[in-house]
C-alpha cells in the first residue's frame, strides 16, 4: 500500500511539473513570439492625429487660413485627422519633427538638408515651380538706390528671412563669401555689411527695402508678386540686381517613425492633387508651387554641400 502511495505521490507530482513545463514553455513562446512579431515586421508609427508644418514664406496668419482645406481634403483621403501648423521658422520646424510633434513637413532644401541630418528626415517630394524642380534667389533693392552691382553692397543694411532659409540666406551668403573672399558667414555680416535684419519672412524683408529699414534684401524669385496687392508698384520700386546659382525647390518630408506603408499612401494622395485645381491652387497660394512631383535625396546633394561651409558658423 505504502508503494502505491508513493507511486501515485510521484505520478502527481510528475502532472504538476510537466503542467508548469507546458504553461511556461506557453509564455516564453508566446511572448517571444511578440516580440518577434514588433522586430520583424518594421511596422512604424501611424498617429491619431497627423501634423503638416509650414515655414513662414508670407504672413503666418495668411498660410494658417489657406491651408486648412488642404489639411481637410488629406484627412478625408487618409481615413485620420490632419491639422496643419505654422511655425515660427525653418529650425523650429526642423526641431518639431526631430521631436517629431509635426510628422510631415513643407520643408524647404536648406531646412530638409539639417532634418535628414539630424532626424534621419526624409524627403519624399518637391515642389515645380514655372515647369522646373530647381528655382534662384534674388537680390532686390530699391530702384533709386545707386546700387547696381554686388559690390555695391558693401557698408549697406541685408536684409533676410533667417538664417535656416535656403534662398533667404544660405545661397546668397555663399556666393558672396566666394565672391568676395570671406571665410565665415559671422565675417561677411559684420565686415561686410554694416549690419542685418532678420525680418522672419521674405516678404517681410522685401518689404524692409521699400520702407527704407533695409538696403537689399535676398529672397526667392519673385517675392515681388506676393507684395502686389499690399504695394501695387513694388515691381517698380524693387529692382533685381542679381540671381544665385540653381537651388532645388522646397520638399514635402516626413519622420522616419512614420509606417512605410501610410508614408506612400500619404505620397501618393499629394501626387493626386496634381489633378485637382482646388489643392493645387492652394499650393500655389501658399508657395507658389504649380505642381507636386516625387523627389530623391541625392538631388539636394548640392545644399549638403554648401551647408558645410555654415555648419559651425551660423546660429540657427
């Protein structure tokens, strides 16, 4: 009898084990085969609310109110709520989606080149302008000025949007360190010029050039026509003195935490707008663009390189 207790004590004790055996190999497969599952498939993130952000090419107010139908029409497209922001410069814009509080981004060159430098940002499309994906900026001064050269600039008042814009300043101040034998961006505004403005927009700098805050301005081509309405002989009064070199236009970017799979849907719904007048009005409103077209990192190769002649010298 004593062995038949202790077989069957050895029997149930044999059950409980191998019931504990199969219950943790259940966990442990269970478990891992979640984290398995989140490893493998490279999902991303798709949020609640998706964020577009704007740089201030033109009254922040303005590109507030014309945007929102745009953000309406991608939400009805994507199946999510869209809400644009505009901020209150190009780095802040870069800073929210390193933070990534904004998730896609009308970026311009200059702005993307520091995104995907610093958040792994990347650029999905560009902007056409006047049939073309690459665009110059300009110098304007008032046509009664005297000045007819870039020499002429010399001991005179810049005028800018800030110094993370592309065509507002890198451009320009590039080339008029090569031009005129500067090192350093720090050293072409304090010896060259007798001294700066950092206007916050480009039509905002334009604008300190008619009121005779500024000498010239460097803008996109032609910040004039946004200034029509408001100051009808601004194409009069504002004369161009000269253009930079070819700068790839403005980029529509998205975060890296994004899923592949919504960042083409999003790709492909902005691609569509291209044959609807109403969306593509507003882009134009808002930046000029007449058309939206796919774009690659290596196109904006040129502004990388550039950008490496500010790196240590600008303050964005």
């Amino acid at each position: 009898m004593k062995k038949l207790y202790s077989l069957l004590l050895v029997l149930a004790l044999a059950l409980v084990l191998a019931a504990c055996g199969s219950s943790n190999d259940s966990n442990t497969d269970t478990e891992s085969g979640s984290n398995g599952d989140d490893s493998a498939s490279g999902e991303g993130m798709i949020p609640d609310t998706l964020v577009m952000g704007f740089v201030p090419s033109q009254d922040s107010d303005t590109i507030a109110n014309t945007i929102e139908p745009l953000a309406e029409r991608l939400g009805e497209e994507l199946g999510i709520e869209v809400k644009g922001e505009v901020m209150t410069n190009y780095n802040a814009l870069v800073e929210a989606m390193g933070a990534n509080q904004v998730h896609i981004g009308f970026i311009p060159a200059f702005g993307y080149v520091l995104a995907n430098e610093q958040y792994d940002v990347e650029v999905i499309l560009k902007s056409i302008r006047y049939g073309s994906g690459t665009y110059k900026a300009q110098y304007v001064v008032h046509k009664d000025s005297g000045i007819e050269s870039l020499k002429d600039l010399e001991g005179k008042v810049w005028a800018y949007a800030d110094q993370g814009s592309t065509s507002g300043y890198l451009f320009p101040a590039n080339q008029l360190m090569e031009e005129f034998g500067y090192d350093t961006a720090a050293e072409l505004e304090s010896d060259f010029f007798s001294g700066t403005v950092q206007s916050g927009g480009h039509d905002n700098a334009a604008i300190a050039v008619l009121e005779g805050d500024a000498d010239v301005a460097t803008t996109f081509d032609d910040v004039r026509t946004e200034l029509e309405e408001e100051y009808p002989t601004v194409m009069d009064d504002l004369k161009v003195l000269g253009y930079t070199e070819e700068i790839p236009n403005d980029t529509i970017s998205v975060t890296k935490e994004l899923d592949p799979e919504f960042v083409q849907k999003i790709k492909d719904t902005f691609l569509s707008f291209n044959e609807d007048p109403e969306m593509i009005e507003i882009m134009n409103e808002v930046y000029n663009w007449d058309e939206i077209d796919e774009a690659t990192d290596e196109e904006y190769q040129v502004v990388k390189d550039t950008y490496q002649k500010f790196k240590d010298n600008i303050e964005l």
